[in-house]
C-alpha cells in the first residue's frame, strides 16, 4: 500500500510543476505590474524603466519563472497591490478562518448525511426515504446564496440566535472567551453550508445501499444464514461506503469552491472572501498567490481520495 | 428398502409467483419434486423456465414483497414454506448449502475469502476464532485448494474463476448441510475447469451423503453428474425419471427436442437441430392446455390434452401430457450450421 502512496505522490510533482507554470502565465498576461498605485504618477517615466530592469521585469520569461519559482519555494508571493503587505501574511490569517470553518462544516456535513444516507436506502421508497428526497430536492434546487440569506433572516435576523457578520466578537477578551466567540460566529454558517453539502453524500449513499442490496455477495451472504441486520452493515453498507470515502479528499475542492459564497454572504473573513475581493480590487499577487493555493488544494485533496480508497477497497491496492 | 429419513426434500404442489404491475404470474406451476440422501437431482431446461426460481424457493430468497409462495416444501418434516426469518437463518448455510453461479459477483470484494467462509461457521457453530480458521483450512483443503493458508488472507479479486467457485463451495459445505443447491455451478467456468468443478462436486456429495440440487441448461453435465433428471418447461415439470431412461428412452417432445439439438461431436457434416419459437415470457404464458404446444405447431391439437396431467408411464418415469405418443420430428426442422 506504502508504495502505492509514494508512487501517487511522485505523480504530483510533474502536476504541481505544470500548475504553476499555469498560474505563473496567468499572472503575466494580467495588466498592471508591481509600480502601479504604489509609485508616484509624476515620477519621469524613465526613472520607473530603470526600475523595472532593477526588478528584472525585461529578463526573458523563463528566468523570471525561475526567480518566481525559487522565492515560491522561500515563501515569498509578493506584496499585494492593494494592502501593502506580504501576500503569505494576508491568507495566512485568513486561511486559519477558513480552515475551522470548513472543519466544522466537514463534520456537519457527514455527520448529517451519513445517517440521512443510511435511512434513505434502508427505507428505499417509504416515507422515511421520500421524506429525505424532498429535502434533498430543496437543499439542491435553491442557490447557494439564497439558502444563505434565507437561513440568515431565520435564524439571525427572527430568531436572533445566531451572530450573522464577521468570525469572532470584537468584545471578546482572553483565550476561552475568543475560542467560544470564534465558534458561535462559525455555527450558522457551518450549519447552513453543510445542508447544501450534505446533498451529493446522501444521494451517493443511498443508490449505493439500494445497489449493493441486490447484489450477488449479499445473496451469498443471506444464503449462509447470516441474520439480515448483520448482512445490512457488514455487507451492503461496507460497500456503499466506498464512494462516500472517496468523497472525502475532493470535498476540500468543494469546500473551497463554496468558502466564497458562504464567507461573502456572512462576511467572513476567509479565503474565499479575499479570493471575491481580490478580483473585484484587481489585486493580482494576492489572486495568482490563491489561484496557486487553491489549485494544490485540490491535487492534495485528490491525493487524500486516492490513499483513503487504496486503504479500504482492497482491489486498488494492486501493485 | 428406503427410510423415511433418506427423503431430504418433499417438493410439492410448489407455486412462486412473481408480482408484474400489480399481478401476480407463476414462474413455477405445480411443481413437485423429491430429493434423496446421496442423491443428485438434476432440473433442467432453458433460460426462463423456472430452475432458478425452485432453487430460491427452496431457500427462501426472494422479494418477500413481490413473490407469492404457496405449496409445500417439507425439509424433514418442516415446511420451508412461509417458514419465519430467524428460523430459516438456522438452516439456511447449516442444513441447506447454495452454490451461485457467477463466483466473483457471489463473493463479497471488500472481505478475505477466508473471513466469507468462517462467517458461515460463525453462525452456526460454537467454534472459536483459531477453530474456525482451522476449519477453514481444512475445508480449503478438501475443495482442493493449493496454499490454503495464503489463501484464506486473498480477497476475491486475487482468485482465478475455478479457485473463487471452490471457496464458494468450500462456504456452502463448511457446516456438512444435508442438502447442497448448485445453481448452475460451472456456466461461468471455463470448460476445463467445469470438469473439476462437477468432479468435486460428485466427490463432496459421496464423502458427506449429502442431496443435491443440481440446476443447470447443460445437458452434457446432466449426463456426466445427475442420478434423477426433472425436465421443466414454461415454469413446469414436463418429464421426470432417472438419468439414464431421460437420455435412452426420453418420451416427453420438449426433452426429446432439447437432446435432439445437442450437437453430436462425431458427426461433423449433421446440420445443428433447433426447437421453434422462444419460451414464452412470464407475462404471456399461456396457463391453459400444453405450453409447449405452440413449439411442435405439427402436432394436432387433439394429440395433447385440455389440462395436461403428470403420468407415470412407467416406474419412476413421469410425463406431462399424453402428446408424446404421436410425436415424431419434422423433416425439415433444420439450421444449417455455420
């Protein structure tokens, strides 16, 4: 199994590689360079030349990318054009937020569905079921952002049970207290985004119950007298689980696509949020430096799926 | 000469019907059957005919909301029929064994074979963890595995189709149950290894004096395995006695078409025989007069009776319908083989 890790993991190497160069022409075909806003309009534009060739903005592309390549590789991004402060230490701050929050929202996702999953297919076509598709049509049919905001006025604005702005309370003193307000401001957010999520992992869960129910094993396994409650979780459940396990490593993709909706209609101060203000302030460092992130993200969550499958589906460990 | 005790299985007046929008059709009409210690019973016919549907009536597999069973199917004294769930989890892998025909879909992929075979003692015997798996190796032994030990730590995909149908095997004869169903045990295997496959079989049922059920359309491993052969037809048994007067002296049309469209390997230039028509589906089987009437259309219609009855033409020789007496072939019921 250890060399079928080790072999996925040199894999990534030649697809980081090819990701950054990606984002390293995204980055110069975007307008503007390092001197705009930052310099004084009236200063003689050969003065701002000169300091282009210092920076070495005239050196051929591939000596650029491997300059850029190398300070990537020393943690430096570049300063944001907007902020005025190193790009690493703008989502560094950010990433912890979005972190905690797409933690609690894995949790509540799974610990949402998985049952939802369990009873659906277990119940194929009895009320239980139907009433677990009818909140699976709702939760999939509305957007995003009006689930949001609905559930916002519900819950913050009716009820008033939940902070419905920012991640922790600027009242909050001492280390308890901030802990605590950082995770009532998550609840609501977390809650609402695992709804939304919760959505694919139920549906996966159930046809794979109400597929593997009829399958030929599961025969073999009644026809040895094996009681009926034991052939649903040894057997057909074992099975569904599969899929939902492969899941798992590429929620991060979604998780992080989702970050920008739920952290804009919360304000909340994550990556997704500063991924949507970035572009409308056209802050290209602090974009390409997301874009580069994001995209590692991914091929790290793809790697999560890929090692949890050859752990538990034995078919995959081959070789 | 016969005990009481020697009948394993007492088959009768069985009806399983299958609900088709909102109706319930038979796929297995009237059927009565026997079956003895030592004995093999082979049921034969073409796909559709209702073999599977004995076998799973027998162990009591089926859509419990979409199958009607009536009739009985008396297991010493017992009838399986409407037999309640956790009673039947006793006998079913302890007294009744089943062996499925495709070997990897019967085998579940996430779990060592090892592990599927001990389950089965598991819920039937009181044997701990080290004795199962000693058992197990015994077992893996006995169905002639090689390297019984690596074996028991494979998972199905590692097998090949002959060893995955011997674990399947090993799993239905790990409690010695006194009836053993083979639900068409080699269509998946190589012809090499279906020879393997049915010797094992034969050896298991001399060693443990064992019934079994053989269920299969091959009428080569009729021949070369059964002792008793029910022929069956639209869902009904249409001719019944033992292995050598069905293949000698068969009387029932449809067993004498079936063996007449075996190809006969020493005689290359003979064009392939084929019966008429197709079995009909279950929906549109005709419930009344001779079913098989509509694949001799030759025969008048005087010939078969209006509601065909069992006969016993001779000792242990039974025949539906009294079409057999005229029947003869049609000279021109030819395909020219390709």
């Amino acid at each position: 199994m250890w060399k079928t890790v080790l072999r996925r993991v040199l894999v990534m190497i030649p697809q980081l590689l090819i990701l950054s160069f990606l984002v390293f022409v995204l980055a110069k075909m975007m307008p503007g360079d390092p001197f705009t806003g930052q310099i004084n309009p009236n200063l003689d534009p050969k003065q701002i030349i000169r300091l282009k060739h210092e920076l070495g903005l005239y050196d051929p592309v591939p000596v650029q990318y491997t300059r850029w390549l190398v300070n990537l590789f020393h943690g430096d991004l570049g300063q944001s054009y907007i902020q005025k402060v190193p790009v690493t230490s703008l989502i560094a701050d950010r990433a912890v937020n979005t972190f905690w929050l797409s933690l609690l929202t894995t949790v509540l996702t799974y610990v949402l569905a998985v049952p939802m999953g369990i009873i659906a297919g277990r119940h194929q076509d009895e009320w239980q079921d139907q009433g677990i598709q009818i909140f699976n049509y709702i939760t999939f049919a509305i957007p995003g952002f009006v689930f949001y905001i609905l559930g916002i006025w519900l819950f913050g604005f009716v009820l008033g049970w939940f902070p419905i702005t920012g991640s922790v309370s600027a009242s909050a003193s001492g280390f308890w207290e901030v802990v605590g307000s950082r995770f009532y401001h998550m609840v609501l957010p977390a809650l609402l985004f695992s709804l939304i999520t919760t959505t694919s992992i139920v549906q996966y869960l159930r046809t794979g119950i109400v597929d593997n129910k009829v399958e030929d094993y599961v025969r073999t396994a009644r026809s040895k007298g094996v009681p009926e409650n034991v052939v649903f979780d040894k057997h057909i459940l074992r099975n569904s689980l599969l899929p939902i396990a492969a899941f798992m490593g590429t929620t991060i993709t979604d998780l992080l696509g989702g970050s920008m909706i739920i952290e804009s209609v919360f304000s909340y101060p994550g990556m997704g949020k500063l991924f949507l203000d970035s572009i409308s302030e056209r802050d290209y460092t602090t974009l390409t430096a997301l874009i580069l992130l994001f995209g590692i993200l991914t091929l790290v969550g793809n790697l999560l799926s890929d090692i949890i499958m050859s752990i538990i589906d034995p078919r995959i460990r081959i070789q | 000469m016969e005990k009481q005790s020697d009948l394993l299985l007492d088959i009768q007046h069985l009806h399983t019907g299958y609900r088709l929008q909102g109706k319930f059709y038979d796929a297995a009409d009237d059927v009565n059957l026997t079956l003895k210690r030592d004995e093999i019973l082979a049921i034969v016919g073409e796909s559709g005919c209702g073999k599977s549907t004995i076998a799973s009536s027998i162990i009591g597999l089926y859509d419990h909301k979409n199958t009607k069973v009536t009739g009985d199917i008396l297991y010493n004294e017992l009838n399986l029929v409407g037999l309640n769930e956790s009673l039947f989890n006793k006998i079913r892998g302890d007294k009744i064994g089943m062996i499925f025909q495709d070997p990897l879909a019967s085998l579940n992929p996430l779990m060592r074979v090892g592990e599927q075979v001990a389950e089965t003692l598991y819920y039937h015997t009181d044997m701990k963890e080290a004795a199962r798996h000693a058992r197990v190796i015994e077992l893996f032994n006995q169905v002639g595995m090689p390297k019984p030990e690596e074996m028991y730590r494979m998972y199905p995909h590692e097998l090949s189709g002959g060893l995955r149908q011997r674990v399947v095997i090993a799993m239905a004869i790990a409690c010695k149950p006194e009836i053993i169903i083979a639900d068409e045990p080699t269509t998946a295997l190589d012809v090499t290894i279906q020879a393997q496959i049915l010797d094992l079989l034969e050896d298991i049922q001399k060693q443990s004096h064992s019934g079994i059920v053989l269920i299969t359309h091959d009428l080569g491993v009729v021949a070369e395995t059964a002792d008793e052969v029910a022929v069956m037809y639209a869902g009904q048994v249409v001719e019944k006695a033992d292995v050598k007067t069905i293949f000698e002296h068969p009387l029932h049309p449809y067993t004498r078409s079936l063996l007449n469209s075996m190809p006969q390997s020493d005689d290359e230039s003979e064009d392939l025989h084929v019966i008429q028509g197709t079995v009909p589906s279950l929906k549109y089987m005709p419930r009344e007069g001779d079913r098989f009437a509509a694949r001799i259309p030759w025969i008048p219609a005087s010939d078969h009776e209006k509601e065909p009855a069992v006969h016993e033409v001779e000792p242990g020789h039974w025949v539906r319908c009294t079409c057999w007496k005229n029947f003869h072939f049609q000279a021109d019921q030819k395909v020219s083989g390709e």
